[in-house]
C-alpha cells in the first residue's frame, strides 16, 4: 500500500471520528430527549414497531458495500464504461429488491404487527409509525447506488457533512416534540413523519450531487444479463447474509416486545442507543478503509491487502473498545445522567453492558467481510454466517417461552453466536484471501488481547482505588474513573498495540499537525 493510499485513508478516518465524535454527543443528548417527550411506553412501541421495518433496513448498509466492490473494481481498471453501466444495472436491481421488500412489509408486516405486536392499545399510533417506517427504509434502499459512489470515490467530506445534518435535524425534531401537544400518540405519529421526512431529504441530496459532479450517475435502462446476473446474485447473497444478522438483532427485539411487554423494548431501545452510537465509531473507521481495501484486490495487491486487514482489524478493535471500556465500567452512572435521573427502564443497564460486549465481540466483522466480498466469491460465506446467526433467535425463544430464562438471557445467546461467527469468518479469509491464521494471531489477536486486559485490569484498579475515597461530590469519581480508563487505553494501544513504524506514523502525523497550527498562528 502506497504511502498516498495510507495517508488518504488515515486523512479520511480523522474526518470520520470527528464527524462520529459530534454525531455521538448529539444523538446521546437527542435520544434523552425523545424519551422523556414520548415517555417510555410510546418509545417501547417506537422501537418495536420501527424494528419490523429495521429488520430489513440494514440491508442498506450491506448493499452500499456491494456497490462499492463494482465499482471500486470498475476505477482501479479505469474503466468508466463499465462503470456507468455497473450503476444504471446496481440502480434496476435495488428498484427490484425495494418493491418485494415493501411487498412483503405491506402484507405479512402489517399482519403480524395487528395480530401479534404489543402495542399496549395504541395500535392506531402504531400503524402509521410503520407506514412512515416503511418509506425511511425504501428510501434509504434506493440512495443505495448513490452513496456507494460517493464512498468508492472516497468523498468522505460530504458523506460526514451529511451524516451531520441527519444528526443535527434529528436534534431539532426532538426539541419541537418538546413543545408539540401533550398528547403522546400525536407526539409518536409526528415523530415518525419527521424521521421519513429526513429520509426525504438525504436521499435527494444523494440523487441530486451525483447527478451534478459524478456523469456515470446517470440511469439507462440495459439488458446486460450476463452482468444483470452477476450483480444481483452478488446483491442478493448479501442479502441474505444482512438479512440475518438483521433477524438476530431485532428479531430479538420483538421477541422481547412480545414476551415481555412494552417497557423491556423500551429498555432496550435505551442500550440500543448507546450502543449504536459507539458502534457507529467502527463504522465510520472501516467506510474510510473498504475503497482501499477493494482497490487492492482488484489490482492484485494480495500483500498489501492482508497487511490492510490485520491493521484494520486492530485498528477496529481499538477505536470501539477506547468507548467501550467506560462505559462498562459506569453504566450505573452515565444512564442516570443521560436521562436526567428519570426513565430509566429496568434491564437498560444490563442490556446496555451486553450489547456493548457483543459491539466489542464483532468489532473484527468489517474488515473479514468485506475481504471476502472483495473476491465476489460470498455464496458459501454467506450461507455459513447467515445460518448459524439465524441459530440465535430460535434458541432465545426457546429460552424465553417453554425454559424461563431471564429477558438479558436473549443477549448472552447473541455474544455465543456471534463469538463463533467470528472464528467462522476468519477461516473463509484465510480460505480465499490467503491470510495465514498464524499471522491474524501474532499482528491481531495477541496484541488487541493485550491491550484489553492490560486496560480493564488497571482501570478496574482504579475504580475500586476510587471507592475508598470521600469527601468529594458523586460524580468526581465516576468521571475520574471513565477518564482515566479511556487514558489507560490509549497508553496501552501505544505501547503494546501497534508496531513500530505504525507508532513513527503517528508521531509524524501529530508533528505535521502541530507545525501546521504552529505557522497559522
């Protein structure tokens, strides 16, 4: 990997976590005001009903990655024919999947959330919080094409601007919900029209700069089978593959909805937004990698893209488990704090700590799949990592329904599973990329190993130091304790955790930036 390519992707990761940074503390202050304006039953319905159409809304996520292999492949051939027509096809295949997802959320969704949802008496509340559910998802299905162009060319600046936006916009509807009528089901249906009218607008501004600064954004209708073939039986093994990871996390959703009622889900709509808000740091890290690590495979760069994936393996683990750490640590805490002492539901801070385990558990998933779909050869990985995810539900509900287990107990069989997904997919990696399982081990797993014990053993040190101290307020201790941990950590990344040169880099990186404040002055 050239030193452009390494500096692009460092560049574009640094744009990425401030853009993540602010994101965070906005959606963190957003979600504490949605709960207390639509209280913690209305919100549970929220969660639960939008997890029906949810279920099927990542498939975004994973779709944006496939667009990304082609044309990614399609640049470093510099093959701009190729590349128009990849889209245009990419565009036809999502109209497709669009309609029979809609389909299929307007007959059977619809049903099921009639007949089988609890949605403590508020079921006309709920129908519309679906339908607008139901066009957020179409809608982010159909910019699809779009924003995976916009990631291939590494335009990372108006992916976070916009990202920005969603965020700041949502802060906005939470605070007019604030001051809306006091009536909570016109709160909730309000709420959700807002949310779809977001979606409104992010998709257009997709559409409408692609259409300005990028000509192979332009839509003709081809008969290319052999390609038509090609992309949507990738497309649709993706799908299958999103799919269920979508089935394990809010299939568990409903699960708990109908188990155990309103306020579980609204317990774990409260971990869920902590938990998507650090995730998101991940996310953001790997969209800044993916177009590289594409790149190289399509030009044969097989070194440099195993090198790629060990260090954004660890790079991966680090960046989420520098959030991670204080946050098991003060749970108790920072819930409390976050929604003003108040609403705090039940099995929140339980599911909180066990969500944000199993974040910490799939932080390597980014960088092996997309490896694999990288070679266009994902049949038989997907199939293997969709089949024993879909395991999830059907053992939790077992549990729950005919054993009594516990509602946290539906999380533990999430991070089991998920655990063995990871050894899973690291064996297709080293079955089609070439990456020996020596090599993970050495450059990946004793390092980030090293690094979490190293930390959580010391920064548990410090937490329990702190509790022989007195004669300060509440919160000095706490604060200390998440402070110093995410201190600790960063130390010991330093110095146990990357290489040599990779520590050079940093520090040349940290000296270019003060030099350059430095002359500004």
């Amino acid at each position: 990997m050239t030193a452009v390519n390494q500096k692009r992707i460092a560049t574009n990761t640094l744009l990425l976590y401030f853009r993540m940074l602010v994101v965070m503390l906005v959606g963190l202050y957003t979600s504490r005001v949605i709960i207390n304006a639509l209280g913690q039953q209305h919100f549970g319905i929220y969660d639960a009903v939008g997890g029906i159409v949810l279920m099927v809304s990542f498939i975004s996520t994973t779709m944006s990655s496939a667009c990304q292999r082609y044309y990614s492949y399609e640049m470093a051939k510099g093959n701009l024919e190729e590349l128009k027509k990849v889209f245009s096809i990419s565009l036809t295949v999502f109209f497709i999947l669009t309609a029979l997802i809609v389909l299929l959320a307007e007959t059977a969704g619809t049903w099921f959330l009639v007949h089988k949802m609890d949605v403590a008496g508020h079921i006309d509340a709920a129908k519309w919080v679906f339908q607008f559910s139901i066009l957020s998802f179409a809608l982010q299905i159909l910019r699809v094409p779009y924003q995976g162009m916009v990631i291939a060319k590494e335009k990372m600046k108006v992916f976070a601007y916009l990202s920005l936006f969603e965020a700041f916009a949502i802060l906005g509807i939470a605070l007019l919900l604030a001051h809306t009528a006091d009536d909570k089901n016109q709160r909730l249906i309000l709420y959700s029209a807002l949310m779809a009218g977001i979606q409104v607008m992010t998709s257009a501004f997709y559409w409408l700069y692609c259409r300005l600064f990028y000509k192979e954004c332009r839509f003709r209708f081809l008969l290319d089978r052999k390609k038509f073939r090609e992309i949507f039986s990738y497309a649709g093994w993706n799908l299958i593959g999103s799919s269920a990871d979508v089935f394990k996390s809010q299939g568990l959703n409903i699960l708990l909805n109908v188990t155990f009622g309103t306020l579980v889900s609204a317990a774990r709509g409260v971990a869920n937004k902590v938990f998507s808000t650090i995730t998101q740091l991940n996310s953001n890290f790997f969209t800044a990698v993916r177009p590289q690590l594409y790149k190289s495979y399509a030009a044969g760069e097989m070194d440099d893209m195993r090198k790629l994936i060990c260090q954004s393996s660890r790079f991966s683990f680090y960046l989420l488990f520098l959030l991670a750490l204080p946050i098991l640590l003060e749970t108790d805490f920072i819930l409390p704090i976050w929604l003003r002492g108040r609403n705090v539901p039940e099995y929140a801070y339980v599911f909180t700590r066990l969500m944000v385990i199993e974040g910490i558990v799939n932080s390597f998933t980014s960088p092996f799949a997309a490896s694999i779909q990288a070679t266009g050869n994902i049949r038989n990985y997907q199939l293997a990592i969709g089949g024993t995810l879909l395991l999830i539900l059907p053992v939790a509900y077992v549990g729950v329904r005919f054993v009594g287990w516990p509602p946290a107990s539906v999380f533990m069989v999430s991070i089991v599973i998920s655990f063995i997904t990871q050894f899973l997919r690291l064996w297709f990696v080293h079955r089609q990329v070439g990456l020996e399982l020596k090599v993970f081990l050495k450059e990946v797993l004793l390092p980030v190993s090293s690094v979490a014990v190293t930390s959580t053993s010391v920064s548990l040190a410090v937490k329990l130091a702190g509790k022989h101290i007195s004669g300060y307020p509440q919160w000095v201790v706490p604060v200390a304790v998440m402070a110093a941990s995410m201190i600790i950590t960063a130390v010991t990344v330093y110095v146990l955790g990357v290489t040599r040169t990779e520590r050079k880099h940093a520090l040349e990186m940290v000296h270019d930036f003060l030099g350059r404040n430095k002359q500004s002055l």
